[in-house]
C-alpha cells in the first residue's frame, strides 16, 4: 500500500495485492468518496437505532426476544399486531372465565392515569393489562348504573314537594280572605245558585287542594268553550285549601261564569258513609307501608322496567283522601246525572261541549282506552303494570296486556252508576287485598277502580285524552299534542314543578293569569 500526500491532503491511496504485484490488482478510491460515504453512514445509523428500538419497546409484550420482534417486522410485516390482539382478545375471555364479577374489590385501579403507572412500574404482561382493565371497566360501569339509579330516586323524591311560590300564593290568599270583603263573597252569586243542579248545563267537577291547578284547568276550559255560559264547574278541596281556593276564585270572578267551591268539612255524610271512607284511607295506607317497606328492604333495587312505576307509586298523592274519593262522586253530586271529571293537572286545549252529548250506551264511564299510535299500544299502562298476575284473584278477573283506561278526564253518567253496586265493589275488593295480604296491585286509587268498573266502560276516541306528559320522557309527537283536547300531565313531573319538560309545560303556563297580583308577588311565571 502507497500513500500519496501533497500539500491540499491525501490524493489517492493504492493497494496492491503482492501475489500479483500492483500494477494489475490495483483499486484506487478517491478521498472525496470516502468522506461522502462517511456522512451517509452518520445520517443513516440514528435512525436505524431508533427503528430498532421502537420495535423493541413496541411488541415486547408480544415476543419472546427483540431478535424474534425484529424478525417478526421484517419478514412477516403486521402480523405482530394481529397477534397481540388475539393475546389480548384471549386474556379478557380467560379473564371473564376465572372471575364473573370483578367489580369493587380491594385494590383495584381508579383512573387511567393509575393503570398506566402500574404498568409502567411493575412490567405488566398482557394477562395481568386484560385483568386490571376489565376489572375497572366493571367497576366504572357499577358506578355509571348506581348514579342512573340515584338520580331517578332523587328525581322522584323532587315531584314530593311543593314550590315554594305556591305555599306563597296560599298564604296571601288565605290573608287576602281575612282582610278583604269580596274575597269572601258567595260563590257562585245568589242569581247562579240555581245551575248548580240544572241538568241543561255541562258540570265539571274538579277535586283538588291546588289553587294554581285549578285556576289552570278553570281558565283553559272557558276560553276553548263554545258557549262558556253553559258550564258550571264544582271544586271540592279539603278544609285547608278552602279558604284560598274561595278567595281565588271570588276576586277573579270574571274567568267564569258559574264556579262553586266546596270543602270537605261542609258535606254531611252519614255515620255508615264516614265509616267506610276511613276504612278505605287506611287499607290504602296498608298497601302504601307495605310496598314502601318492600323497596326499603331492597335497598330500592328494582326489575328491570319497573323502577317508574315503583317510585311513582311512593308518591303521596296515593294517600290523598281527595284522589279516593273519586268512588264516591255520586254522593258528592246526588242532583246531577252527569258530569265530566277533569284532574288539577290537565290543561284543555279544544271545546269539551260535546262529551256532555256523548253515547255512552248503558255504560257508566267514557275514558280513553285505545291509543293514537295504534294497535299493541297503550295510551297509558297496562293492567300487568298495576297488578300482581301471579295472584290467581287478578290472573282470573283481567287480561295482563290489556291497556288499562286513562283517568283523569273521564265522563260519569251518575244515573247509570246509581244502578250498579260499583262503589260497594270498589270497597269488597279492598278487604281481598287486605285478605290476600296486600299483594293484589301497587298503591293508589285506579287498581281497584279498573276492577270495580269491570265491563263499564265506554271508549273514547283517543284524541280527547293525552296523557303522560309528567313522565321524564314526552312520547306524544307535538302534532298529536296540538290536537288533543285534553292535555294530561300524569306522573311526577307536574307542570308547577321545576322537574317539568320544557317542551310541554308551554301549554299549560300560557293560560296562567300571570296578570295577577298574587302571582306576581309569588313570582310564579318564573
């Protein structure tokens, strides 16, 4: 080997092979290749070191040694990927397999944040990733399931209260009674008294201790009437209510024409008739205990489907003496043949003359039974959602998929009804719940009325009565709503309540006199 050297460096550089001397094998490299393959080596080799240990660190899991995993990458392109999946996809089956639960044992991870520290620090293998993901998937959906519940009970416990600009709009009104002359004025006026049994008007009855629902009810069916003339309206409310209820309705006198408020203080019943009304308000408070003492024991655990109608039947409205007193309208009214019964929290949208003209061919009540959205469907429950069918009283007296009547806006032929024992029915079916140990139906008034008016009752047409809009969840599309004549806010979720949907207490807050000055005072619109 020769090296040339001259002033600017090396020129050239010539090895020679000695067997064969160095004129014939002779390789000469240049000094500028030399130097240029020297920055190319240095260019490549970082990136080869970091490919090479990102597939180290990348499938470390999944190969038995860095040679194999870069054997894997280069021959066999993504198959490594394919196999940790499987690995991984195995490890949750076995996982599954070995432990069905998993849920809230001692130790296990919270956060993504703590799975990934201890995979970091402890060198996990796949099994053990599997393992600790699941077990906090499971625990995270407990938790998810447990809020859910909570929140339906709490949104349940809400519908229990009243607002407070109602508990302010009676105790102005119960001051306005004792200070104010006219709003202790007779009602309805002398001249009146006289349609208060005249069988040519359309009386409704309305049995409330809501000053507000009332008023509601009042002012919607007045201004969608035809003839508002020709209604008479009769309000029974307990011996609380009465006070604001009489001033309400004296001072706003011109919302209708003929309106009588009557406490319940005021009837004279027989002794017989008291006595069974006491009978039937602690039977009923029976099966209350009975099925909240039932829940309580659960830990408030329901089947599937049934948390609504288990909650809902804990309302205290199933033990309002005003609710049950419904089997007793004919007692109530013993002049008037027929009436309309129309709950506090409905809203009427269209004129209800024509109910008072309705056919109800022998039968005692009209209710809407058939649904808008069809065959197979309800417009409310049915009789599985209120009975117990594994009781053979019920299995052999109702159909479980039959759809139960909607009450709530209902047309009574008092005449008819004076005919039949349905009251004393109602009373021989509360002493077999309470035979058969309080297990026939869930608490409230309508289980046993289904029963006592078994075979008398008369369909609607299902565009008179839309009910539901109390629920969490509005069903009725908004044509179907604009169209009903009777609007039913049934279930928690009252109009007056903050828990109400905002899409449909609209059509009730519009018929608010929101120019009241005991309303504005009691900031009821807001």
């Amino acid at each position: 080997m020769k090296f040339y050297i001259s002033t600017t460096g090396i020129e050239k550089v010539t090895i020679s092979n000695p067997g064969k001397g160095s004129a014939g094998g002779a390789r000469r490299f240049s000094g500028r290749t030399l130097i240029l393959l020297l920055l190319v080596l240095a260019i490549l080799l970082p990136f080869v070191f970091v490919w090479f240990a990102f597939l180290v660190l990348e499938s470390a899991s999944a190969c038995d040694s860095p040679l194999d995993c870069m054997g894997l990458r280069l021959f066999r392109g993504g198959d490594t990927s394919l196999k940790i999946s499987e690995e991984l996809t195995r490890a949750l089956v076995e996982e599954t397999g070995q432990d069905g639960n998993g849920i809230g044992k001692k130790g296990s991870l919270e956060s993504f944040d703590e799975l990934v520290k201890e995979m970091t620090l402890k060198r996990r293998d796949i099994r053990a990733f599997a393992s600790v993901t699941k077990k906090m998937l499971l625990q995270m959906e407990r938790k998810v399931q447990s809020a859910k519940h909570h929140e339906l009970v709490y949104w349940h416990l809400a519908s229990h209260g009243i607002p407070k600009c109602l508990h302010c709009l009676s105790l102005r009104l119960t001051e306005e009674y004792s200070v104010n002359a006219m709003a202790r004025t007779r009602l309805p006026p002398p001249e009146f008294v006289s349609r208060l049994t005249d069988p040519s008007f359309h009386h409704v009855v309305i049995l409330t201790d809501n000053v507000l629902a009332a008023s509601v009810v009042i002012s919607s069916t007045v201004k969608n009437a035809v003839s508002p003339d020709k209604f008479v309206f009769h309000i029974v409310t307990d011996k609380k209510t009465y006070t604001p209820m009489h001033a309400w309705f004296a001072i706003n006198s011109a919302s209708s024409p003929v309106v009588e408020v009557k406490g319940l203080h005021q009837y004279d019943w027989p002794q017989e008739v008291n006595v069974r009304v006491k009978e039937m308000l602690e039977i009923h408070r029976m099966i209350w205990r009975r099925h909240y003492q039932n829940l309580k024991e659960s830990d408030y655990s329901f089947v599937d489907g049934t948390r609504e109608q288990s909650l809902q039947a804990l309302n205290p409205s199933c033990l309002s003496l005003l609710n049950h007193l419904r089997i007793y309208i004919p007692m109530l009214f013993p002049e008037l043949n027929k009436v309309v019964l129309l709950d506090d929290d409905v809203v009427v949208q269209r004129d209800l003359s024509s109910l008072w003209e309705t056919d109800l061919n022998g039968k005692v009540v009209g209710a809407v039974v058939d649904s808008w959205c069809g065959n197979n469907c309800c417009p409310g429950r049915k009789h599985k959602d209120y009975f117990n069918f594994s009781h053979p009283v019920i299995s052999s007296n109702l159909l479980k998929d039959d759809c139960a009547w909607l009450s709530g806006m209902n047309v009574f032929d008092l005449k008819a009804w004076r005919q039949t024992n349905i009251t004393e029915a109602y009373s021989t079916w509360l002493r077999l719940s309470v035979s058969s140990g309080l297990q026939l139906w869930q608490p409230g008034a309508l289980p046993p009325t289904l029963l006592a008016f078994k075979g008398l009752t008369q369909s609607l047409d299902p565009s008179w009565h839309v009910a539901g809009l109390g629920s969490r969840f509005v069903k009725s599309p908004e044509e179907i709503l604009k169209s009903a004549a009777v609007l039913h806010f049934s279930g928690p979720a009252k109009p007056w309540l903050e828990i109400s949907n905002p899409e449909v207490r609209s059509h009730w807050y519009i018929y608010v006199n929101s120019s009241n000055i005991f309303v504005r005072k009691c900031k009821i619109m807001n």
